[in-house]
C-alpha cells in the first residue's frame, strides 16, 4: 500500500495573476502559503503530483530542536512553537504531540559531541540534557542494550506528516491561497531582468515572485536556466508496524535503529544511520561539494548503483517552456525502500528493546530526500534574478522545521522583518551558485 495521505479539496482552474506562486506542494511549499496567506498575500501553489505526496509524508515525523546544526537551532526553536498551536491554527489534528526525543550513543566520544551541542544550545535555553547509562531505563523502559549515555529534549515531539501537511494546505486554501494539483511549473518568465510570472503545463501565472519548494526536484528545475543548485537525492526508508503495546512512547534514535509511536498505536520505524546514496549522473557532477561529507558520514550512507542511474541520465536538463517537462512524466517520486536497511533496523531494534519482537510490518515505504553539501537548506532571494527565492535542500528535515521555514519564506518575499535570521541559509556558501548566471534567451 504505501503511504497513504489524507486528500483535501483543491482548484481547478489557474489564476491569471497572484503576488506570489509557489513551486511545490510538500511541507515547505505548503507552509510558505499558509504564512503568506495568513499575512493576506495572494499567493498561489502549483504541485505537479498531490499534496504531500513525495518526502514531505515518508519522513519520520519527528518534531525536534535537539541534535540541529547550529545554523538550524532557531528555526527548530520557532517551529515547534508553531506546532504546539498547529491543531487550532488549522482547525484540524495534525497528530502533534510533545512525548519527548532521546538519542542513545555507543561510545564516549558522541557523548562528548552532544555535551559540545548542548554549549551550543545553550543560549536558546533548550530543556535538553544528558543521561547516564543508568538513567536512561527511566526514559526508555524496557531498554536492554548497554548504552554510554543518551540527551534527552522533553519537549521535542512527534506529527503526523500524511495528516499535518494536507491540514496545512487546506487551511490555506481557507484563507485565499489558491491550490493547484497535477500542475507542474515548467518555468519562470521574466520582465526588465525580474521575475514576471511562471510558465506551467495548464498555463501561465503572471507573478512578482516566485518560490522554489520543489524538495528532491529543485536542482533539475534550476538548471534549466542555468542555476547550479548542489543538490542531490538519498533514500530513506521507513516502515510500519500494526498497533503494538509495550515499547516506549518517547521515540529514540540508537546508532543503528529509530523508532517513534504513530497516532494509530503502531510506531515507524528506521535505521537512522543507513541511508541510500544512489549513484546518479550528479554523482560525479557534484563530487567535489560532497566530498567532504562523504568522508564525514560514510559509515551511515550505503552507496549503491542500479537503474537509477540510467533513468537520471536519460531524464533531459534543458527544455523548452512549450515542451512536456520531465515534472509531468513523473507526477510522484515513489522509490522502492531498501529492504536490507529496514531488515537491520528490525533486529537492532528487537536486540535494544525486546518488547518489539512481536511486532507484525504492517508497510512499508522510500523516500527521496533533497540533501545539500551541509546538510543544511538554502532559503533566500537569487540576487541575479529579483522575484526568485529558494526553499530547498532541507536534507531530511524539513517536517519539523517547515512551519518556521515557511514563516522565514514569507518573511522574505514580503520584506517584513524575518522571524529568524536569513543568512546562514544563503546559497552564496556555495561557490558554484555565487557564479552562477541564469540564462532565459532559449527557454521562451
């Protein structure tokens, strides 16, 4: 079956004009148009597939500040402060819960890395904190792996992103966005060297500015005119099981297993430290941007080719706008989870916490997620096209700090003063977007 989203009602025809249109329908998007709808803008979203329906509902669902890079700790501060009102903001259950997040470490030294992240959290005065071995069985009954310590954040949470995101679209739909379903935007036209509207498969927008939330799918957008995003996909995959009594409610991330309860009484679970890194075309292309993390993470990323390789290289760069685009040959990236990966977070996770030997799978799922050199998302205005914002590239965490992300977006696009600050988030950290030129001349 796979994941299964919640639906909601949506527009059929395409405005002639909105302030803003936005390019994607997964959280970022969708958050985006709920702030700028809630700030009265008229804003309009085109998603190519439905709502939802790629990464933005097969992540984890974890809502947490702990563990953030530093570049990221204020939007995750700001973020979980929107999702405690979420359920009244949208009128409806987003599965929001405060039941607290632990990370468990084998060895010394990672304790010794989150003691470094607390000094860093510190001035965010965060609830979170280290645990003994011995005090960990207070948090996580029934824990049985010997473990070096754990942080533990009580007050991070759990949503449910197949029920959260659709309740956010349609809350703003409520407020005036206009939402467009199985409508790829095939590209940007512009006017006196800004942007002026979008071209898409149903028509054209004309626009003052435009958005990218287009998660694993913005680097092909880009490149169609000339902007080189460092962007590439990993697999996640997640499963889960039927409704199951006796494991923790707190979810917890080991070095090898994740778990966290479902609103249904099941839990998803993962191996949090084996993600896919599919061999692509922009393997190579990228190679020297994510070298550096490679080496940093190579014991959590399982390089691996297949067919994904030949369909990326036959998949074109370049188009025209009066030509079908590759967005609307594919309407929804549904990759196949890997299977080997979720079969070691099961027997991790049975050998860390006996009580889930009698779990029964009840599905399971992948996911691409939009991963950058540092694994942190690039949020801002294209200096060299005024109108054109990036909110991409948010490397797997984009559920839990999507409201706050939104409400940055929104900031920016309007000039109001942003709800954090924009900087850390600027593409111009990466070289080859600061040369970057894009070119309009063949794509009319």
């Amino acid at each position: 079956m796979g994941v299964v989203v919640d639906r909601i009602a949506t527009d059929e025809k395409l405005p002639a004009r909105a302030s803003v249109v936005i390019i994607g329908g997964g959280v970022i998007g969708v958050s985006t148009a709920l702030w700028l709808a809630q700030k009265g803008v008229d804003v309009a979203l085109c998603e190519k597939g439905w709502i939802a329906h790629e990464q933005s509902s097969r992540n984890w669902g974890w809502v947490r500040v702990m563990g953030r890079d530093p570049k990221e700790i204020p939007l995750g501060v700001e973020s979980l402060r929107m999702w405690r009102d979420m359920d009244r903001l949208v009128e409806g259950d987003t599965g929001f819960k405060q039941a607290g997040i632990v990370y468990a470490v084998d060895t010394e030294k990672e304790v010794e890395a989150y003691e470094e992240w607390l000094e860093h959290a510190r001035p965010f005065q965060l609830d979170s904190r280290l645990l003994k071995p011995s005090e960990i069985a207070d948090v996580l009954p029934g824990v049985a792996r010997k473990f070096a310590g754990a942080i533990y954040t009580p007050s991070d949470a759990r949503a449910e992103p197949q029920k959260a995101v659709p309740a956010m679209a349609a809350k703003a739909r409520k407020l005036g966005a206009t939402i467009v379903e199985q409508c790829a935007v095939r590209g940007v036209e512009t006017k006196a060297g800004r942007v002026s509207g979008v071209v898409t498969e149903k028509g054209v927008i004309a626009c003052d500015s435009v958005v990218l939330a287009g998660g694993a799918w913005s680097r092909l957008f880009c490149g169609n005119f000339g902007v080189d995003l460092p962007q590439l996909k990993v697999l996640g995959s997640v499963m889960r099981t039927e409704p199951l009594e006796g494991p923790p409610t707190t979810a917890c991330g080991g070095s090898d297993f994740a778990f966290r309860k479902r609103f249904d009484g099941g839990y998803n679970i993962a191996q949090r430290s084996a993600s896919a890194a599919e061999i692509t075309p922009d393997s190579f292309r990228l190679f020297t941007d994510f070298f550096p993390s490679l080496l940093k993470h190579s014991k959590e990323l399982r390089i691996r080719a297949g067919a994904r390789f030949v369909e990326e290289w036959k998949t074109p760069r370049r188009w025209k706008l009066d030509e079908v685009t590759p967005f609307e040959k594919t309407r929804v990236l549904d990759p196949k989870p890997a299977q080997n990966v979720l079969d070691e977070a099961k027997r991790n996770l049975i050998a860390a916490f006996p009580a889930f030997k009698d779990m029964k799978i009840a599905d399971s799922w992948g996911g691409y997620v939009d991963a950058t050199p540092d694994a942190v998302p690039v949020i801002g205005e294209l200096e060299t096209l005024p109108g054109f914002f990036f909110a991409t590239g948010f490397s797997g965490h984009g559920f839990g700090i999507g409201p706050g992300a939104g409400r940055l977006v929104a900031d920016l696009v309007t000039g109001d003063p942003t709800i954090v600050d924009a900087a850390p988030y600027s593409y111009k950290r990466f070289a080859r977007m600061a040369k970057s030129k894009p070119d309009f001349t063949a794509r009319a």
